[in-house]
C-alpha cells in the first residue's frame, strides 16, 4: 500500500509549490463545478452528524456479534475502526493548515482545504462499517449489496464535494489515497481477530 501514500506524497508537494498539477485541477474543477441542491445533499454524506452514527452502529453490532460469536479478541477489530475514525481529524487538521490551499473560486475566500475531510469522513466511517459488517453476512448477494453501498456512499460524497465546489479534485484524491492503506490494514485486523474460535 506504499503507491497511495507515495501519491499523496506527490499531490501535497504540488499543492505546496502550486505546481503544474495542481493548475490541472483547477482546470478540471472549472468543467466540473456545478453547484446545485443535489450536490450539496450528496457532500452531506460526509459531514459527522450523518457518517458518525452509521459508524458508530457498525462498531456496536459487529463487537456485538463478535462476541456472541466467541471471537478470540472480539473488540480489537471494532476498537481499530474507532482508532482509524480519530485519525481523520488528528491527520486532515494538521495537514490543512501546513497546506493551507485556497478554497475553488465558487466559495467564499479562505485557505485550508487540502486534503477533504468530509470526503475522509466519508472514506473511514462507511468503509469502516463496510469491513467490519462483511463478515457477518453469508450470502454473496449481500455481501455484494454491503460492498457496493459502501463505494456508492464515498463516491457520491466525493462527486458532490467537487461538483457543489466544496473542494478542488485533488483534495478528494488526496483523502483517498491518505485513508486507503490503514483500511486495507484494518481489513487484515478484521480478517485476523474477527475469527470465531475453531
């Protein structure tokens, strides 16, 4: 999961240094701003009041589960999705003010907007919820449902954010690729401990 994080490495430089790319994404953001009352329900989806609690129902019931089931450590898998939940804040903050990237020309002015943490509020709670859930389901049809609403919900909110003109493209890709390797580590976590006792 190195190539995510190298990725990010490459977009926060841009953003720094207001390289080339990151004229690309202003371009790219021009074709695609549209601000409309549906793009900004869908980059709704990413505010806390509405992503927190369907995480926060996928901890309790999978712990819930885990448990009944007789899980050799049935909290970790859950305790890692709320760890990886706190990150967002305790990484995007941060990496917002040392960016400090302008907001696109359709919001008021005002700097701080690389990377999206809407879009990795997104990221974390519905994939969280995602990983976590998989593994109580047993028919493929529903696992293939679960999977699919999980990559609808992040995509629709990243789609809404640069099309109400909430956040350039490369702040929705840079919370992408900054979140994707510690899911990819907690879906080893849930593989691992998730597992009832043989």
């Amino acid at each position: 999961m190195l190539l995510p994080l190298l990725l990010f490495a490459l977009i926060t430089w841009q953003v720094l240094v207001d390289g080339p790319l990151t004229g690309l994404d202003e371009r790219v953001s021009g074709t695609l701003v549209r601000p409309d009352r549906f793009s900004e329900l869908l980059s709704d989806l990413g505010n806390t009041g509405t992503a927190l609690p369907v995480l926060a129902a996928a901890l309790a019931y999978a712990a819930w589960r885990w448990r009944r089931a007789g899980a050799a450590r049935w909290w970790l898998p859950p305790l890692a999705g709320a760890v990886l939940m706190a990150l967002v804040p305790a990484l995007v903050v941060p990496l917002k003010e040392w960016t400090d990237r302008p907001a696109t020309p359709v919001m008021p002015p005002a700097t701080g907007y690389f990377p999206s943490g809407h879009t990795a509020t997104a990221l974390v709670a519905y994939g969280t919820a995602t990983l976590l859930l998989l593994p109580h389901l047993r028919a493929r049809a529903a696992r293939r449902l679960l999977v699919a609403a999980g990559a609808v919900l992040v995509l629709a909110t990243s789609c809404g954010l640069v099309r109400r003109g909430y956040h350039w493209p490369l702040d929705v890709v840079g919370s992408w690729c900054l979140f994707v390797p510690p899911l990819v580590y907690l879906r080893a976590v849930t593989a691992r401990y998730g597992r009832r006792p043989s």
